[in-house]
C-alpha cells in the first residue's frame, strides 16, 4: 500500500468509503467499464485541480483498488457514525501539520461528477462568513418535488447563484409558487468549522429528518449553496449502477 505523503495544497479532498453499503453492498469496487466506481470518483476529483485527493476508507481492499490506480488512501476506524467523522479522522492523519485550510468531503459514489463542481462547491468559501458550502441545482422532474429521496435546500438568494442555506428537508418546500432545489451531497467546510461539526452530538432535526447537514444549522454554522445546472448521478441501487455504466460506456 502507497504510503500517503504530507499534503501539498491548501485544499484537501477527502472521497470517504466504505463496503458496508445498505442497498449496494460493496458498491465502492463495483466494476464501471473495467475500473472500481471509487477509482472513477477519484479520478473525477484529480480532475478538478483543487486540491490533493485521498480515499477514507476501512477497507484494504478498496485502500489496495485506489492505491494501484496512482491514488492516495488512508485507513480509518471501523465504526464511525458518517462519512463526515471519517473525513475528518482522515484528514487529522493526512495532515497533521493543518497545512489545508479548506477540506472538500465528496461522496465516492458519483462516478460521472463534473469535475467541475468541485470548484463550484468551493466559490462561496470565498467569503470568510461562510462556514460550509454545498451544492444544488433547480428541480425540472414533477416527481422529484414530492420525491422523499431527493433532499431540497430551503435558502434565501443572496446573488444569481447563491443562496444561503435555512433548510433542508426531504419534504416539498417552500410552499407557493416559485422553483425547489434539489440538494448535492458535496461540501466544503474550513477546517476550523469540520472539527467543530464532528464534535457537536447529532441534533434534534437532524436525527427527525435523516439529514446531517441540519446539525450545522441548527448550532448556528452558516451554509451558503451554490446553484448549478447539473445533479450527478449518485449510485445507491443495483438500477443507478446500470445507469452509471450506460453513461460511462458513451
């Protein structure tokens, strides 16, 4: 195995996975066109030229897998709550000389991301109020508006692409006329405000809704949310991976 060495950027990439998938056990090593899906993510995350890329994982089969295609990989604990507390677990061990100021916590399982969103989901960092920053995108599909499974950003505008984030919510808000966003699962957090996230206990929405991102808000962190034009496809069941390799194949 590669042996990670001290990171070089100022920004951290941290790809959190795992083989205990619920729907899709071992989805991390599923085979997309000959490469394990968490060696498209990274690949997709390189891409992004934003910063060094590791792999947070407990598995050494999926340390082996991203190791063997040029990657970087750091093993931790077995029994972490979130991908968050692992980042974070990650990233005390990549640098602990706190030489990246800003860690981006991207999901493994989005093999076709745009890497540019990447970049996308770092802008609102560039103001020093913001402590979080994520992603959505407009919702087009009808039955996405009432759709459990697609999480919605509630947010004031604060420019043409960005809101600041007062909800989230698996429910359709807000009422009334006007567009929903469909939340992205990718943030970036400054350090300073990761540490804080992963020692507050999880939250009473938190815990209501099944949202993590809820905690934040609710001990007063701000989230801002840039708005894009594209959700990637994020693989969860056996028909999402048949999809990815569909896209992936053209």
């Amino acid at each position: 195995m590669m042996i990670l060495q001290p990171v070089s950027h100022h920004n951290l990439i941290v790809i959190p996975a795992r083989m205990q998938a619920t729907r899709l056990p071992g989805k991390p090593l599923a085979d997309i066109a000959g490469t394990p899906m968490i060696v498209h993510v990274w690949r997709r995350a390189v891409a992004a030229n934003a910063g060094d890329v590791i792999v947070a994982t407990d598995s050494g089969e999926i340390a082996d897998a991203v190791t063997a295609a040029g990657g970087k990989a750091i093993m931790t604990r077995t029994d972490h709550a979130s991908g968050s507390d692992r980042v974070f677990e990650a990233v005390t061990k990549a640098d602990p000389g706190q030489r990246a100021g800003i860690i981006v916590n991207l999901q493994g399982d989005l093999p076709t991301l745009d890497p540019d969103l990447v970049t996308r989901c770092l802008a609102p960092l560039s103001d020093p109020e913001v402590d979080i920053a994520t992603l959505t995108a407009v919702i087009t599909e009808p039955e996405e508006r009432t759709n459990p499974n697609v999480v919605k950003v509630v947010g004031t505008p604060i420019a043409d692409d960005r809101l600041r984030a007062l909800y989230f919510t698996r429910a359709s808000a807000p009422s009334g006329d006007g567009p929903l966003y469909h939340h992205i699962g990718i943030y970036a957090y400054r350090r300073a405000s990761l540490e804080r996230f992963v020692s507050l206990p999880p939250s009473p929405l938190e815990k209501r809704e099944k949202l993590e991102q809820l905690r934040a808000l609710e001990a007063g962190m701000r989230i801002d949310v840039a708005i894009v034009d594209t959700v990637p496809l994020g693989v969860d069941t056996p028909a999402d991976l048949e999809r990815a390799r569909s896209l992936i194949a053209t």
